[in-house]
C-alpha cells in the first residue's frame, strides 16, 4: 500500500505475480519440536516467509509479581531477526513489533486454557527469520503449534492468513510485493473447531461489500492451514487433534 505503481503486474490473465491463482494459498511447510532447548517448538514457512516459535512454561515466573492467582499469565515476543528483511533490519524491538507481539498475545489468550495453571508464566517468542508478507499470521500459527508441541491445553489450534486487494480484486494469502503495491491487506486469524476469530486487521482500503468475501477467503486459507497443522501434530503424536 505504498500508493506506487508495481514493478510487474499483480494480476495477468487472473494469475498473480507468482502464477498463484485468487484463491491459493503460498507452499507451506511445517515442522515441530525443532528446538532441545524449549518446551515446546514449531517452524513455518510459506512461500519465503519463514518463522520459528518457541514456548517455554508453564513454570514460575522469574519475578514473583508478575503472576495472577487464577490463571497463568501469556507473555509474548514477536520479533524480526535483522537478517530477515533485504535491507538489514534494526535488531532493536520497533514500535510495529511491540504492537504485534500484543496482538499475538490476545489472539493466543482465546485459546490457552490459563485458568488450569493458577500463578505462573507461558513464554511465546516468535523470531520471523525470513520476511515476505504475513508474519504475523505464521507467527500466530507457528506459536499455536509450538504451544500444542508443549503439551499445554488449548481450546483449539489458531491459524491465520491475510487477504489481500490487488488490482481491485480480492486475493488469499498475499506476499510482500502484493502487501506493498495492492489496496489491502486484511489478516484474519481464528480457531476453526470453535468457529471463532481471534484477530482481525485492516490496512489499506476496501468496499463493505466486499468485506464478507474477503473474510469468507480468509477462513477458507485457514481451514486449509488449520488441517496441515493438525496433520504435523498428528505425524508426530499420533490420532485426531
Ligand atoms: P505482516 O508481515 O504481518 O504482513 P506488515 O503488513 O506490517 O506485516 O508487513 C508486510 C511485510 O513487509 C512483512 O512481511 C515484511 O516482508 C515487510 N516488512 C515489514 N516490516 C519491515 C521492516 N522493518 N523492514 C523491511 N521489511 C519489512
């Protein structure tokens, strides 16, 4: 949404930059229980986005007054490594992360059953390794995978995907050069077996009418997410999630 003109057309002969059609969705992959030295781990890549989560509790805070008495406290870090942008990126926290590791934070709030681990700590760190449009939707799937590989309970997996305007047309799962030169961007994260949305996002311009299409797409690419997070889960522990 930079207002310039594309260096090459986002859509030609209805086929995206990349030859994805509207509704597809980048290549994904996912792997957990990447890292000894957390509780729980995920990895994510779609398209050349890439992220790791890592979740470490629920164990007793390193301070005693950050605890709750009836729940477990979320705490949440999502964070751009400085070699994951072209240009190398400040490795300081910016302002864009410390709202977006919020964000994360309240979207995995709806799901993680706190209330089972009175006064302690869930940790959540997010590292995006590559960035390439819809961080912070892998990072929100890739968090409630790690979360799952933890073993911790939840009411059930979030996955998230952006929408995107692209040449006045809707389109799933947008990478960065659609982000920067299209008209929106609307990532969309929810928890499919509950039927609920945990985060919603607009940036850039749309027409209320379409706003039920995009949101229908939005939910379409997370189902499918939602299914290949089941299916790696499933891969490594076995039986229906
Ligand atoms: P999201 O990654 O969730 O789509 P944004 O819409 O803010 O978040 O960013 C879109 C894309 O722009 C990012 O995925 C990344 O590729 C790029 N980007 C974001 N912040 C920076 C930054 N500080 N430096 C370089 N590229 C960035």
């Amino acid at each position: 949404m930079s207002g310039k003109e594309s260096p090459v057309p986002l859509l030609k002969d209805g086929k995206r930059h990349d030859g994805r059609g509207p509704m597809d969705l980048r290549p994904i992959e996912m792997k957990i229980g990447i890292l000894h030295n957390a509780d729980g781990s995920a990895w994510l890549k779609i398209g050349k986005t890439e992220v790791v989560a890592a979740v470490y509790g629920p164990r007793e805070p390193p301070m005693k007054g950050m605890v709750l008495p009836d729940r477990a406290v979320i705490r949440c870090r999502y964070h751009m490594a400085p070699f994951s942008t072209e240009e190398r990126k400040n490795p300081a926290p910016s302002r864009r992360e410390i709202e977006l590791s919020k964000v994360i934070r309240e979207a995995l709030e709806a799901t993680i059953l706190t209330h089972l681990f009175p006064r302690t700590v869930i940790d959540v760190f997010v590292e995006v390794i590559q960035a390439d449009g819809g961080t912070r939707t892998a990072a929100i799937t890739a968090a409630s995978l790690a979360l799952a590989d933890a073993g911790i309970p939840m009411r059930g997996l979030v996955a998230g995907v952006a929408v995107g305007k692209v040449q006045g047309k809707l389109v799933l799962d947008i990478d960065e050069l659609e982000d920067m030169y299209g008209e929106a961007d609307m990532p969309v994260a929810g928890i499919p077996t509950l039927n609920k949305i945990v985060l919603l996002q607009l940036n850039g311009v749309i027409e209320p009418h379409e706003f039920p299409q995009a949101l229908k797409m939005a939910w379409e690419g997370i189902k499918k997410i939602h299914a290949l997070q089941k299916k790696v889960l499933a891969t490594k522990y076995g039986g229906e999630q």
